[in-house]
C-alpha cells in the first residue's frame, strides 16, 4: 500500500484547501466546490528511480511553524498528548493497493469529508477505468495500515498506527542495527546503552528493594515477587508449599547473595512447572508459564557472562549499562536472541492472560527501550533501522509496503552526513528489503531543515510549505528543479532569502549607514576599519574599503596611513598589506 495523497478541506488554522501529493507517479487534483476527485497518471514517470524496493522519497521543507510536522501527525494518526484536534477538521487520504487483473486498486480513507464521484462505496477499494471514472472493487481488503512513524525528538513516540507497536523488540532490534551499520562502516562509535530494570510493581518499591542489591539481582528479584505476589496466582498456583515459602522467605528476609539464590529459586520454579506440565495438567497454558520464566533464566545468564567479560556495568539496583567491542559480539548477539525470546514469551502470557479475562500486568521486568550513550546523529540512524528490522520481524510475511515517516530526518547528525544520508538511506534500507522484507518497498516521507538532500530528490517531489500572509493559513508549493543541483542555489532560491547571519548582516548595514553618512566621525574611524577588516567575504570586505577610501580620503594605496591608527607591529603590518593585495588581485580577477 503506497500513500498517493493527502487532501485537505480544513485543518485547524493551519491548512485551507491543500492537496499534498507524495508520489508523481499519479498527479491527484480534488474540486473543493463539487468534492469531484481526479486522478492522472504522470506519462513521465520513472519507475524504480531509487531502486526496485523503494517506491518515492517526499521532503517536507519550510520554516518553523508552517505545519511539516503536523502534516506527519495527520498522515500517522498520531496524537501527542497535549495536541487536541479539531473534530471538524475535513480531509481524506488516497492509497494506492497493488495491481490486480491488469487493473490499479485505490483507497479512499475519509475524515469529515466525503468524495462526491465515491460516495457510494464508501472505504471500499476502487478501479481507475482509461476515462477517468472509477469503478467499485468488491474484493476484501484487509484495513491494517502499514504507516511507521519515527519521532526522532522523542523516540519512544514512534509508533506504527493504531499502536500496533512501540519498538516492541528494543534493545534487541537496536543492537542487530547497529551491528548492521557498523558492518558497513556507516557509524563507528563504539555502543554503549543501558537497559533498566523496572521498579513499579512493587507494593512500596521505595522502601521494599532490598539494600546492597545490583541491578542482576534486582532483575531476579523482581521477577520472583511478580509471581509470589500476583493477584490472579497464574504461576503461583502450580508452586508447592515448600518452594512458596523459600520464596517468601527470599523476598522478605535479608539474603547473603540476591543473585545466585534467586537464580537457583528461578530454576525450581521451572522444574516444577516441568513436573506439572509432565502430570498433563489441563491448563493448557503451563507450558508458557515456563517458557517466560525460563525466558527470565536465559537472560541472567547471558548478563553474567556478559559481565565477566568486562562489559556490563551495574550502575544501581536498576540500571545495567552495556559497551559494545568487536571481540564481544557473539555475546551481544546471543543477547539479541535471549532479549527478543524474552519478549515473545511475554506476550504469550499476556495473550494468555486476556483469554482467561483476567487483570493481568505485572509481568514487566525488563524496560523495552533502551537509553544509548553515543552521538544523537548516530543514536536516531540506528533508531530509524531498528523500526524498520522490528517491523519486518513482528509481521513477517504478513508485512505490507511500508509508508515511513520520520521528523526532522537530519536530527543530530553533521553536515557531511546529511549530504549522504539519502543514498546511506536507499542502498541500507533496499538491502534490507532485498534480504528480510520479501520484496515490500518503503515509502520514504519526511521533514527537514537541511537543504543537502534535497539534491537527492526527484523534480516534483519536494513540497515546501510556506505561510500565506493574507490568509494566515500554510500553502504547500512543489519544487521543481531539485535533483542534482548545486545546493547553495537550492538554498537561495527555495529555502533562504540571505546567505549572511541576521548579527553579521545588522552590523554589515551599519557600516554602509555610517560609509554613506555626511557627518565624518573621527571617533568611530579606527574602530570602523577594524571591523571592515573583520569580514572573511573578499569581495565585500574590499567593496567596503572602497567606500572608506571615499569617505575618508584615503586610496587603496594609502594603506600605511590606515594602519598606522592600528597600532599594529611591523610583522603584523606587513601580514596585512600583503592580505590585502592578495585579495584585490582575486577581485580583479574575478571581474
């Protein structure tokens, strides 16, 4: 599924009558008056322009506060919680499904405002026949919808829509592309991240966590009280006597060693578990019971080992903090495996949990997000991959095509990296594609201040949004003349009106008001050529010297007399009278 277009009535204040297209593959037009919706095919379109596993790449440009952002939002259905919208607003989006029969399926996704030439099918997907009018398809079509959105200002954010899920597989999934991009010497900073171990659950966990506990034992601790102390005995219930009162025992009285005793308990949970299942009990749910707990088992192991070879650091009861080297990886990657079976062990109790229709959610021992100690460019490319890679693993061969939205794409990362991230982009995400996605394309949309990718860009397919002064609302223009060209020319002609900071501009107009003032002012005149002299801008800094010859009677070649207000040694005032014949020869020259 590939979103073609977003059309808008009304939203807030902000958008008025807006048609945003994100394919030129189609050219969408929608009369506001008669809510007539046309679709074009463009006859210019190249397929496969960035590759066979990724369908279009949409920039959203523009100052601050003209709505890039919101368009995001819009598209994802996402709500931060302090935005209220508006439930009047009217707008619809159009999605293209697939070939089927030689013939282009489409999708009309409305909200608040209806189609006048659809009407009549409502959601249903829909033909585009040779003239122009369009055709009911009566097959199912399968609502999910494949749109991931990564906030990179606030990571655990991205979601994919209808909170199908927040990165579920979190460390695992951010390690895997690390490790990828690191392969590919894309990053080299060496990982360093921590993963935390929840507190809440506990009745009073502020004064219930033992003394002295490390964050190991704190994880096995932790779990053991989930399973003493849950409401609905879900495990508890096939525990003997004996064993239940080791545990209370472990949890209420002062332990010599939190770890391995609490491993060992762990481990006789298990077996009787084991000894339950073996007695065909009818719960017919017992084996992932032990499953999650042994789960719990894999992961201090992995931990343990992982710490004995000096990379694991317990920062508190809570925190585990874990560096990355090339001579420990297969332990990072064994972890991988533990963290992701962990998770999925999880969600079987859960699923488990919700069948029996019982209050169930103390199960949370391990914070799925990790917080990473790195550069924040690097940290937000590899959170990019990981929402990727978690995707892929969650759906399988269930995936759709996948519609990526990313805001501010550029976020942390240096200039030289921004100038190739779009092709960093196309070969690591077609790659991916290529190897896990089972042929599914990516739809790339996103905000940026950076005008260095837009050089990547297809003509057409930058839209920049700018605030219409009269109406107050946003407007959207395409940009076209985009792709391969020189970026300051991108700069000037779309993005900024002048190539000086606003500071050095103010007080490059007050010397030029002073150079063309009648008055001289002689206590201004020493200070005044310094600050000429202050300009890097060859061509300016000379032009304003010129004026200053003017004004106050000097020449070019009167150059001694000006530094001689200078006080300048005479090393130093040679450096200058040599700068500055240098640089009237490069004016020459380039005039």
């Amino acid at each position: 599924m590939k979103l073609i277009a977003l059309v808008i009535k009304q939203y807030n204040e902000l958008f008025k009558e807006e048609i945003f297209n994100f394919s030129d593959q189609y050219k969408v037009d929608f009369n506001f008056e008669t809510s007539e919706l046309k679709i074009a095919e463009n006859p210019d379109y190249i397929e496969n322009f960035y590759g066979e596993s990724i369908y279009n790449i949409s920039p959203i440009v523009g100052i601050n506060g003209t709505g890039k952002t919101t368009v995001l939002n819009i598209i994802s259905g996402y709500r931060p919680d302090k935005f209220e919208q508006d439930p009047d607003n009217q707008y619809f989006f159009l999605f293209e499904l697939g070939k089927q029969e030689d013939k282009v399926r489409f999708k009309v996704s409305l909200q608040n405002l209806s189609v006048a030439n659809l009407s009549e099918y409502g959601e249903s997907p829909f033909y585009r026949n040779q003239d122009g009018s369009f055709e009911l398809d009566s097959g199912y079509y399968d609502r999910t919808q494949n749109i991931l959105y990564v906030d990179l200002l606030n990571r655990r954010r991205g979601t994919l829509r209808y909170g199908t899920t927040l990165n579920k597989k979190g460390l695992t999934m951010f390690v895997d592309s690390y490790l990828w991009l690191n392969d590919r010497e894309i990053i080299s900073s060496v990982l360093s991240c921590s993963l935390e171990i929840e507190p809440y659950g506990l009745k009073d966990y502020t004064n219930s966590i033992p003394r002295g506990i490390k964050a190991i034992g704190f994880l096995i601790y932790k779990s053991i009280y989930n399973i003493f102390y849950e409401e609905v005995e879900f495990i508890k219930k096939f525990l003997s006597e004996p064993l239940l009162s080791k545990c209370k025992k472990y949890l209420e009285e002062e332990v010599s060693d939190y770890e391995s005793i609490g491993k060992n308990l762990l481990e006789e949970i298990v077996k009787e578990l084991d000894k339950n299942e073996g007695n065909k009990s009818k719960d017919e749910t017992i084996k992932v019971k032990k499953q999650y707990v042994k789960s719990i088992i894999n992961i201090v192991d992995i931990f343990k080992e992982i710490r004995e070879n000096s990379s694991l650091i317990e920062d508190s009861y809570n925190s585990i903090l874990l560096k990355y080297s090339n001579n420990n990886r297969y332990l990072f990657e064994e972890l991988n495996g533990r963290l992701f079976q962990h998770t999925k062990s999880k969600e079987l109790v859960n699923d488990s949990c919700y069948e029996f229709n019982k209050k169930f959610n103390n199960y949370y021992v391990l914070g799925e997000t990790p917080d990473y100690h790195m550069s924040t460019g690097e940290g937000n490319l590899i959170e990019i991959f990981s929402r990727v890679h978690s995707y892929l693993l969650m759906y399988g061969e269930h995936a759709e095509d996948i519609i990526l939205l990313v805001d501010e794409l550029e976020t942390g990362m240096h200039l030289e990296w921004s100038r190739t991230l779009i092709n960093i982009l196309i070969k690591n995400l077609s790659e991916i594609l290529e190897t896990e996605g089972k042929e599914k394309k990516i739809q790339l949309i996103f905000t940026t201040h950076s005008p260095y990718m837009l050089s990547d860009i297809k003509p057409g397919n930058v839209i920049m949004l700018e605030k219409n002064q009269e109406t107050g609302y946003s407007e959207g223009k395409v940009l076209q003349n985009t792709f391969a060209k020189n970026i300051q020319e991108i700069m000037k002609e779309n993005l900024i009106d002048n190539i000086y900071g606003d500071f050095a501009l103010a007080r490059i107009n007050s010397m030029i008001e002073i150079l063309n003032g009648e008055e001289e002012q002689e206590e201004n005149e020493e200070e005044l050529l310094k600050e000429i002299h202050l300009i890097s801008e060859p061509l300016l800094r000379n032009k304003l010297l010129e004026m200053y010859d003017k004004k106050y009677n000097t020449s070019e070649f009167s150059i001694e007399k000006q530094l001689q207000k200078l006080n300048l040694s005479e090393e130093q005032r040679q450096k200058v009278i040599e700068m500055v014949r240098i640089n009237n020869r490069a004016v020459n020259t380039e005039i």
